[in-house]
C-alpha cells in the first residue's frame, strides 16, 4: 500500500529530474528562429532522419533549435519528447559559436534514444569538418 505508493513517487521524481536536467535550455541558448532562417549563409546537412542546419552566430557559445512536425510524430506528447532527446543530444555535442537547428523529417518518431543519439553524433561530426 503505503510504501509501494512512495517508491512510485520517488522515481517518478528522479526520472523527472533526469529529464530536466538533460533537455531545459536557457533562453539565452536557444535560437530565434524568425531571425535564422531571413539570414544567408547556412551549411546544412542531413540524414533520413533529420536536417541540420547551421550558421555562425558571432557569440561565443552555440544556440539550438529543434524543429519537429506532425509528420516526425502525431502526438503532441510524443513531438514534445522528441524534441526534448534532439535537444538534449545537440548539447552534448557542444562546440562555439553556431546557431543551430535541427529538424526531425517523418520516421524519426520511431527511433530508439541510441540509434538518435548515433545519427546525430554523425551529423556533428560533418558539420565540425
């Protein structure tokens, strides 16, 4: 009763925070979009699941973006999930002085968080070259 009550709870609790700490971005590090996509000069790559694009900030930390349509997802739940593992795998990526958006094209719904994380890493990787 009680204590299978209280165990529920408290991992419900540590998930949670698991979560937040791996996805809330400070405004200050997440990109206008009206601003981004009216600039020129993007480099972009992509994937079958997502499109990154890119382009120098002129700060000294990056901003991220993460676009997902209904075609990634149906479910609002499900979008908002997905956007919070894109975003979460872009910071652990890191790097300076780049805004960066990163849209989910239909199918990427239905990945694993490790096949996402695998995919994104790639697209990292060209885009540092």
């Amino acid at each position: 009763g009680e204590g299978r009550k209280e165990e529920k709870e408290s991992r419900c609790k540590t998930f949670h925070k698991k979560l937040v700490t791996l996805s809330m971005i400070s405004r200050a590090k997440r990109v206008p979009l009206r601003d981004f996509f009216a600039r020129k000069g993007f480099y972009r790559v992509s994937s079958a699941h997502f499109l990154l694009t890119s382009s120098p900030n002129n700060l000294t930390f990056n901003r991220y973006a993460a676009v997902v349509g209904l075609s990634s997802a149906k479910s609002a739940v499900r979008r908002h999930y997905l956007k919070r593992k894109i975003l979460a795998c872009a910071i652990r990526n890191g790097g300076e002085g780049k805004d960066v958006v990163i849209t989910a094209r239909s199918g990427a719904g239905s990945l694993s968080l490790f096949e996402l994380r695998k995919e994104l890493d790639e697209l990292f990787k060209n885009v540092k070259k």
